[in-house]
C-alpha cells in the first residue's frame, strides 16, 4: 500500500463536525443575569448537568456557557464509543475499587440505558447502534488476558462471548486477529457530534440558556452565589456553579495538578462499497479495541466508513494545549500503516479526515469529582477518553454534590462511592511531569515490544496504583 498516497486527501479536520447538520452558532451572553446554577462547559459533562439539573427541578433556571461552539471539542472529536464502563474498564476498577465493582457496573449499566431513553425522550438522531464491543488479541500474550477479562466480566453480571482465532476472524476478517472478547451489551455507537448538538437542543427545549463563544475566565464568591465573568466582559451570578470543562484549564486552581491534556489522534476512510465490505465481514458493527498497552480503537460509521484511533496519546511539555497540535502528519502515518496491517485487503482505500484533539487525564484514568465555594461548586473531570457514557454518571454526580432536587446534606448511593470520595494521586509540576509521562510512554511501548513484560518503572507505577493510559 502507498501511505502517502491514502493520507494525500485527508482532510486535516475533525470528520463529525464537518457534518452538514451542525447547527448555526448562537450567540453569546451580552451583559449580566443571574440563575440558579451556571454550567462552565458545552460538552457533554455540561451539557447532561443542564439537562439532568432540569428534568429533577424544571423551576430551575440554568445556564450553560460554552467558550467555543458545542461540541467542537473533545465531544466532537471522539470515536463514538458510548460506554457502560465508568471506570475505564473492568481491569482499571476491579484493581482500584473491588467491593464497590458491583454498584459501580449495575449504575454504569443503568446509565448506558438511560442514555438511549433520552435519545427516544428527546427525538436526538444520533445513530445510536447498541452494537457491543469487541477486544482483539493480536499477540499471543494477550490471549490469557482476554480470558481472564472474561471470567472477571461475568463475575459483574455480563454476558461476554469469548472467540477463538476461527470465530474472531468469522465476525471481522483481519489475519492479525488471535483471539476476542465481545460484549454485547456494553457499548453503543454514536455519532459523537450529533449527539452533542441533540442534547443541547434537549436543554433548550427545557428552557435552559445556551451560549456559545462566551469563554469564561474569571469566578470569585459573591454575596450567597459565585460570580463567573467573560473574555467580552459577560458576567453570570449564580447561586451554584457546575465545571464541565475537562482538559481545558479549569477555574479552581488546585485542579490542575490532578488533570492534564493529552492529545489523541484519529483518521476516517472513505465510504466502504459493498465488495470492501464483503472483504472484511463486520456484519455485526461492534467497536472494536486491541488490546496492547498502546492500543487502537476502530469502527463503522452509518455511512460505512471505518473511523481508526489512538496508539499515539501525546503529552505537550506545560500542559500544552495549541490548535497545532491537532495535526501530526507522523502520527498519522503511524495510524495508517496499522490500519493497512489490520485490513490488508482494503489497500487501496483511502482516508478523508485525519484530526486529533485534547482528553482529560488523570492519574487513575476515569473521572474523579469534588466541591469547592462551601459546597456551591462541584466538578468532573479525568475521564481519559472514556467519557461518551461516563460523563452523564458524572453529571448526575456533581448535582448530587450541589443537591439539586435533595435535602441539605442528604448523600446518594453514587455519592457514597469510594470512587465519588477519593481524589487521584496529582501529577508533579513541571519539569518533572513532562519527564515521568514520557519514561512512562516509553515503557509502555518496551512492554508491547516484549511480550506485555512490564518494566521496573511500569511496576513501580501498578504497586502504586498510577499510571498514563495510551
């Protein structure tokens, strides 16, 4: 196959929001109001606190303010997968949170099911397919992992289906498959734009003040509420406040060393015809992950197209974040010569969008929450990729936090969590953060190279329960 020649067209830009139903902008707040809760954030963290914080109190006045358009960030830019997982994966909880494993996959389950409710609620197109995902193994080594996920999966009331190499390759035909485990109720595919868009066009429905292009930059306690000031000088007072802004520098300081930016990278194909479908099978949709350290994540589009992402996850010395950064022709390379790998038999096909964009990390790899201001504040944040599904969990989080719709005081099964009440390990300043990410990066890649055998580096991290997840 010619890289350079499937890459020539790509389209530098994120496929989801080049869609030709992306709403017009909508203005930004001019002036000063009040309300009774602000939500820094037009994403899906923010945009779920609007729409949660609604349907439980509709007397409620809600703002949302959105720096840039809705969705144009990490919400926009992902692969679709909605999760049942809140915690990045049974492996990642089971290891960090083992007696609360069983809640914590009954409220992931609940919440991937009210997920799809609120697109029928709210008539949202967004191609939702609850297709299931699949983990391949495409080295030996990571066979007996993909058994051992399986009994642990079971143990947590799933119903996985574990392939050998023949019935792998049956369900999608790629000769560097080994070995699989699909679930089958654990993951939909959604247009991650659209799902955006509809859900912010569910919160004004519900009468909730949307407004984009207002990026917020200052907060300071004023009176009984928090006041939230503008770049254009905007200004909302408000009795309580809801960060959903991930990656992006948050207005509580003490946050930053708990989170930092990563850049992930994707490409889309053309349109697959019906021979190259035929050619590589996947008649039954599901996401599909590898299952190295270094991993990929790939799926069909409505359209069937092949969405290809990840390996690379790129941390930018000072928290990094720049609009040149999504572009990393070496990346995608990178990214197209394992795609070819995979599907040999689609060589001659080639790539129309190839983009990246910044997630939220943090040592633990799922989303952590708190409260600040006396309690008139609650954030979310860390959900490292994983967030399509976790940050409704995590919406309903921070208003349980806020005690939206509950008595003073009152706790709530997701708030009893341990998951809910601890913090992860920060991340050590500069230059020292740059330094320990990437010795971590490296091992990783060492790890892939050597059968999955972990360094010392990578041993001393997994005793102390931390981590930077690829």
């Amino acid at each position: 196959m010619d890289i350079a020649k499937a890459l020539a067209d790509a389209e530098p830009a994120p496929f989801w929001l080049r869609d030709e139903g992306r709403p017009a902008a909508t203005p930004p707040l001019d002036g000063a109001r009040t309300c009774d809760l602000a939500v820094v954030g037009g994403g899906y963290s923010g945009l779920w606190t609007a729409l949660l914080a609604k349907e439980r109190d509709p007397s409620l006045d809600v703002v949302v303010l959105e720096a840039g358009r809705i969705g144009a960030a990490a919400s926009g830019r992902n692969g679709g997968f909605c999760s049942a997982s809140l915690t990045h994966g049974l492996e990642n909880g089971a290891g960090r949170w083992p007696d609360d494993m069983p809640v914590l996959e009954r409220l992931g389950r609940d919440n991937l099911r009210a997920i799809g409710d609120t697109l029928v609620k709210y008539g949202i197109d967004a191609e939702w397919e609850l297709t299931g995902e699949m983990d391949v193994a495409t080295e030996e080594w990571q066979v007996p992992a993909l058994e051992e996920a399986a009994e642990t999966a079971a143990g947590l009331g799933w119903e996985p289906v574990l392939l050998d190499r023949d019935a792998v390759r049956a369900e999608v035909r790629s000769p560097t498959y080994l070995a699989g485990l699909w679930n089958r109720e654990s993951t939909a595919m959604v247009h991650p734009a659209k799902l955006a868009w509809g859900l912010a066009d569910a919160c004004r429905s519900l009468g909730v003040g949307v407004y984009e292009k207002t990026p917020v930059t200052g907060l300071r306690a004023e009176g009984g509420g928090l006041r939230l000031t503008a770049l254009n000088g905007a200004a909302v007072t408000a009795r309580r406040v809801a960060l959903g802004t991930g990656a992006f520098p948050p207005l509580v300081k003490r946050l930053r060393s708990f989170v930092v930016p990563v850049y992930d990278y994707a490409l889309m194909t053309e349109p697959l015809d019906a021979a190259r479908r035929e050619a590589i099978g996947w008649r039954n949709r599901q996401g599909i992950g590898d299952t190295a350290n270094q991993f990929h994540y790939y799926r069909l589009t409505a359209d069937d197209r092949i969405l290809w992402g990840g390996y690379d996850a790129v941390y930018h010395y000072g928290n990094g974040i720049r609009r040149e950064l999504e572009n990393r022709p070496a990346t995608f390379e990178i990214l197209a010569r394992h795609f070819f790998e995979t599907f040999p038999q689609l060589e001659d096909v080639r790539f129309t969008n190839a983009w990246g964009g910044v997630i939220d990390t943090c040592s633990r790899f799922c989303a952590f929450f708190g409260t600040a201001y006396g309690g008139r504040l609650a954030y979310a944040a860390g959900y490292t990729g994983l967030g399509v599904g976790a940050t409704r969990f995590g919406a309903d989080v921070m208003l349980d936090l806020l005690h939206v719709g509950l008595a003073p005081g009152e706790e709530t099964e997701r708030t009893r969590l341990k998951m809910v009440r601890t913090k992860p390990v920060p991340f050590p300043p500069e230059p020292l953060r740059y330094g320990v990410i990437e010795l971590t990066r490296r091992g990783m890649a060492r790890a892939d190279r050597n059968a999955g055998r972990r360094g010392l580096w990578l041993r001393t991290l997994d005793r102390l329960g931390l981590g930077f997840d690829s």
